[in-house]
C-alpha cells in the first residue's frame, strides 16, 4: 500500500498528537480532521470497531483522501468492561479527574476486589473506493487506588500497565508510546504500510 498523505480522524488534540509522534518514522503528511476543518462524526456505534469505521469512512468520503481513525477507550473488569466505547462521554464536560474519581468510587462500590483492566484501541483506515481496514491492540495493567502523575490525559492517571508500578501518567510518553494500546494497534498498520 502506498501512502503519501492521511488524515487523522480525530478532534482529540492529544491522541492526534501521539498518532503523530507514532507515524513521524513513516514521512507521510499527517493531518488532523480538526486542521482540515472537516466536523465532528458521531459516534453511533456500540464496539471500538464499529466507531472506527463509522469515523473512518465518514470522514474519507467528506475529503476524498485515506483517514486514520482511532477508537479506543478503558475497560475496567469490575465494572463488566465498562466505561469501554463510554470511555469520553463517562466524564461529566469531558473532566476526566472527575470522570477517574467517578470509576475509583464505582469499583469501591461494587464490592469486587479485582483491579485488573485494559486500554483498547481500534484503528481503521478508509481509503477512497477500498475496503476499510482494522487493526487492533490492547495493553493490559490494574486500576490505581487512587490517580497519581500529571503527564498524559484522559484515565492516564489511575492505569498502571503490567510490569510497571507507575501509571501512565506518572511513566510520560516516551514510555507510554512503548507499549500503549494506540502503539500497538498502529504498529500493526505500518507493518503493513511498509511491507
Ligand atoms: P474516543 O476514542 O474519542 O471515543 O475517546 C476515547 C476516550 O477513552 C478518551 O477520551 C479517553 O478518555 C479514553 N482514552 C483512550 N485512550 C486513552 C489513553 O491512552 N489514555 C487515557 N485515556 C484514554
């Protein structure tokens, strides 16, 4: 696959900004949705694949280029996968330290000792006249009793990934774009785009 140009489908500022960093070693002109000024697409879907390609394709057919779209979102076990496709509208006006409090206060709540929990993502790329493709990743780790760490956004500060006692917060982005669930979903696409 030859690609020269992709826009990101996403108006997450700081999730564009990884998808960026991630694709720098590729030299393709990244743009975002936002940059372009091309609108919002609701998310109607009810899996990370389902929104991915709803935001994918809607977005290929509005600018006629190949677009990148990202879903992804954190299931916490104790509270059966959930906030998952939730993730952003969990958080009352998007304050994800509340949203975080809100998820801390529910697994207290639930009576169930399991702190066990993954990052999804969902990646998928519509280019014009093709076949939408998906790739996906997950990175698995425990919810922290209580947020910690500055760095990051959205539930960064209460997920500890596995074989870490910080979370990704507190472990910043050169860390987290190691192992995330963003990195490992778009490692699989430029192995594609590469071979
Ligand atoms: P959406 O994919 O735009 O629906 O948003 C997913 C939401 O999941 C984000 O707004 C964040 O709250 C959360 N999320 C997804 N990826 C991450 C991450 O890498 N760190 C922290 N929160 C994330």
């Amino acid at each position: 696959m030859k690609l020269t140009k992709l826009v990101v489908a996403s108006h997450n500022d700081d999730k564009v900004a990884e998808i960026k960093t991630l694709l720098a070693p590729l030299h393709i002109e990244v743009h975002s949705a936002k940059e372009l000024r091309l609108g919002d697409v609701e998310e109607t879907g009810k899996t990370f694949e389902e929104n991915a390609k709803i935001k994918a394709g809607t977005l290929s057919l509005m600018c006629g280029l190949p677009c990148l779209a990202d879903d992804s979102g954190l299931c916490i076990d104790a509270l059966d996968g959930r906030p998952g496709v939730y993730s952003a509208r969990y958080a009352p006006n998007r304050d994800f330290k509340e949203g975080a409090q809100m998820l801390l206060k529910e697994m207290d709540e639930s009576g169930k000792k399991s702190r066990k929990a993954h990052f999804s993502c969902c990646m998928a790329l519509a280019c014009p006249n093709e076949k939408i493709k998906v790739y996906e990743g997950r990175v698995d780790g425990q919810i922290a009793v209580a947020p910690r760490g500055e760095k990051g956004f959205g539930y960064d500060p209460i997920f500890i990934p596995d074989g870490y006692e910080q979370t990704f917060a507190e472990l910043g982005e050169d860390v987290k774009n190691q192992i995330s669930h963003r990195r490992r979903a778009l490692e699989k696409f430029i192995r594609e785009i590469k071979d």
